[in-house]
C-alpha cells in the first residue's frame, strides 16, 4: 500500500440545497452526548465524542457547530488545534487521522435556535423546559455534528438537569439516576440517524402508556392535558397497526409521542418520537391527521432518510398519503375523496413546482406534501392495490435504516407495475403542470 498525502475534508457538503451544512472527507459512526442542562438560566455544558471514520488521511476537517464557547478539542486523546467561526469548528489534530479516529469536544453556553430560511430551528426554550426540533439545519444549535442528512450515525445521549423535569431524547431509556437535586437519564439510539432527527425533550411532564406492545407507545405530556390525550391518542394503537399493515414493520423498538406545554405551529418527527405542541391536543381528536402524519415519518425520512434535501417529497409525500389511507381504513373519507380535493385545490395554484427538485426555497411548501401524495395515489390507481402495497413494503424493508433518492423508487415502482412508468413519473415528478389523476 502506497502512503497518500493527507489532504483537508471539505468544510461543505454536495448537498445543492445546504451546502453550508455537512463536512466531507469522514462519516460519524458514533455520537456520544453529555449534556447538563440548567432550565432557568439556559445554561448548556457539553462534551461530545464523535466515532468518525475517514475516508483517506485528512490533515484537518471541520464540524457543524453554533455559538458556543469551546474550551477545547481532543483528536485520538491528543489536545488539537481548532477555530471556530460562522457555525463550523474547524480542527487540525497535531498528526493527520486515518481509518477510524475520535473527536471530542467541550461546549457551553446558552443554546438559542438557528434562524433559517424554514424559521428558527433547533435547541429553543420553552416556558418551562426546552425542545429540540432541527429539521433541517438545527441540530448544530445543540452538538457538534456531521449536519448531514446521508451521515447517520448511531447515538448514546446522557442528559443530566434538575430533578422536577422529565427528559425524553431520541432512544432507548437505558438508566437513570438521582443525585441531590438532579436526575441523569441515558438514552441509546442503536439504528443510523441523521443529526437532524437527533432530539432532546425537557420539560414537566408525566408518561401515559398508550400501547405496551407489541411496540410500546408513551405520551409525553404534561398533567393537564391527560383528558385530552385520552380522546385524541385513544386510537394511536389502532394506527400503529394500520401503518405496519401498508409499510411493513414499524423501524425502531418504540415510539414517544410529546406534547409541550407550549402551543407549537406544527408538530415536528424525531427518531422514534414525534414533537407537539398543547394546541394540536384539543380533546375532540380535531389533530389526529397530524398524529398519523408524524407516525408515518418513522418509515418515511426516519428509517429510510433521503440522501439529500431534493428529495423531500420522499417523506412528505408519503407521510401526507398515510393520513389518507388511514382516513381511508378507519372508516372516514376515501383516500379517492381526499385526492380529488387536493387535486382540485393544487390545479388551482400556479404549476411552477416542481416536485423531484423543489429548491430549497420551497422543500416544505404545501405542494411538496399534497402532490406528493397525489402522485402516489395515482401509481395505485395505475398499478392497482396489490402492486402498489408490496411496492411499499418493500421499498421499506430494501433500504430500512438507510438513506434514498427518487430514483430509486421509481426504479423499484417500474419493477413491481411490470410496465414501463417513465411517461407516468415524468409528468409528475419532473414538470411542472399537474398531470389528471387517472393519467
Ligand atoms: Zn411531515
């Protein structure tokens, strides 16, 4: 084997919507998170140690990470040198790194959301507690990352902060322990993330068991609302089946529904919990389209994660279609009423969208979600229900816990309707005017 020079990862990523966001030259393989969190002064002390593993010798290579003070950074145990600025630390250890190597780094400070073109996401407080929402640049406002969609990784997260507070974060509980005035809880994620789903839940909340299994479901939420979240999570059992029945088996080993205290705008998907606010709990199960919604992002953006932000109606798309086809099986609207409805209102806006590259200024606008399902159930209508249910399931079960594009499904689309779709796909995903629903 010849020595390669070692050469500097990108402080960028390909990604064409966020290029700002991602490093190259390394994937994480790891993220071990150490956070204490004070509630009252917004104080957060971090140390996190990052698993990485490069692709050829890099001299130096950066992370994602927003304002905070960094007291200092450790290569492979060895004190590097580092500088942090406009929200990436940039890292020269002392000796290139090759193979598999560790980064950890010390943080503190007040965490404050990143104000992005899609609002301000990430760490933000509540009126008593915090939350974490990061879709799609916010998880920098709370660890040093890898802000990347396609590097996901596997996550122990320790978060240690004053004992009335519940803390709920992405994964398995796996301890929790008391010391005067404070309780630590652990929790271990096991299935490849993307930083953007990695959340932090903290507030003063209790857990009602929704279903014990065959996957168990809690909610999160804080005491006042428990005759509300009886009424409107009481069928939340009833959807997990029905999902598992048009996907395939639910991707992760439970699920943890919160509710905030706070009113939030929309609800918000997590590795294997979903974020809402009070306001989306009103007691005559007014959101529970929502509670589908979020649900459906496990399989979709969740378990299979689009390779890069173009691809988006691959989440929205589908989680907006799992409404309908619940809406469908629980003996509301057919999924047929609720197409010809949004067919009808989405014809009505300009045909300027479209759907397979969005841009990033319109990644989350409505027709990402609607057309997205259009487009789905118009390949049912074409390739009829049998076709198009095993197309699901198995587009699930082939890239579970792995990251996808459009091509990829329309690839795999054209094997199970065993007839040429390319006239089909392109007038839906790839021009502007909408195509007929039976075209
Ligand atoms: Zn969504």
């Amino acid at each position: 084997m010849g020595l390669s020079k070692p050469t500097a990862g990108a402080a960028r990523s390909d990604d064409p919507y966020l290029p700002t966001h991602g490093n190259g030259g390394y994937r994480v393989a790891h993220y071990e998170l150490d956070i204490d969190y004070k509630v009252a002064a917004n104080r957060l002390t971090g140390r996190a140690v990052l698993t990485a593993v490069a692709d050829a010798p890099l001299s130096r290579f950066s992370l994602d990470l927003e304002a905070f003070r960094v007291p200092r950074v450790l290569v492979d145990g060895e004190a590097a040198k580092f500088r942090h600025r406009a929200g990436k630390l940039h890292i020269t250890p002392d000796r290139p790194v090759a193979g598999r190597f560790t980064v950890e780094v010390r943080y503190v400070g007040n965490p404050a959301p990143v104000a992005s073109r899609w609002g301000d996401v990430g760490w933000d407080e509540l009126t008593d507690g915090a939350l974490v929402a990061s879709q799609p640049v916010g998880a920098p406002s709370w660890f040093p990352c890898n802000d990347h969609p396609s590097d996901k990784a596997t996550y122990r997260i320790t978060v240690t902060t004053a004992a009335p507070y519940t803390v709920a974060a992405t994964g398995v509980l796996s301890a929790r322990r008391r010391s005067a005035g404070t309780r630590t809880w652990v929790y271990e994620r096991a299935e490849p993330t993307p930083s953007y789903l990695v959340s932090v839940q903290i507030g003063r909340y209790e857990e009602v068991v929704l279903a014990e299994g065959p996957v168990p479901q809690v909610a999160v939420i804080p005491a006042r609302l428990r005759r509300n979240a009886a009424r409107d999570l009481g069928r939340h059992p009833a959807i997990m089946t029905a999902l598992e029945g048009f996907f395939g088996p639910y991707p992760f080993a439970d699920y943890q529904l919160v509710v905030t205290d706070d009113e939030l705008d929309d609800p918000i998907e997590a590795q294997g919990m979903s974020i809402f606010g009070s306001n989306h709990l009103d007691g005559r199960r007014t959101h529970e389209r929502l509670v589908v919604h979020e649900l459906a992002h496990q399989w979709f953006g969740n378990s299979l994660t689009i390779a890069d932000w173009r691809h988006i109606w691959l989440n929205e798309g589908f989680a907006t279609y799992a409404e309908w086809l619940w809406s469908e099986s629980s003996g509301g609207r057919a999924a047929a009423a609720h197409a010809r409805e949004w067919h009808a209102r989405v014809a009505a806006q300009p045909a300027d969208l479209v759907l397979a590259d969005p841009g990033p200024a319109r990644m989350f606008d409505e027709r990402i979600y609607k057309r997205g399902a259009l487009v789905l159930h118009a390949l049912r209508g074409r390739i009829g229900d049998e076709p198009f249910f095993a197309l699901l399931r198995e587009w699930t079960a082939r890239h579970r816990h792995a990251t996808v594009t459009t091509a990829q499904f329309v690839e795999l689309a054209g094997r199970h309707a065993g007839t040429d779709l390319s006239a089909f796909f392109t007038a839906w995903l790839d021009r502007r005017a909408l195509p007929g629903l039976g075209s």
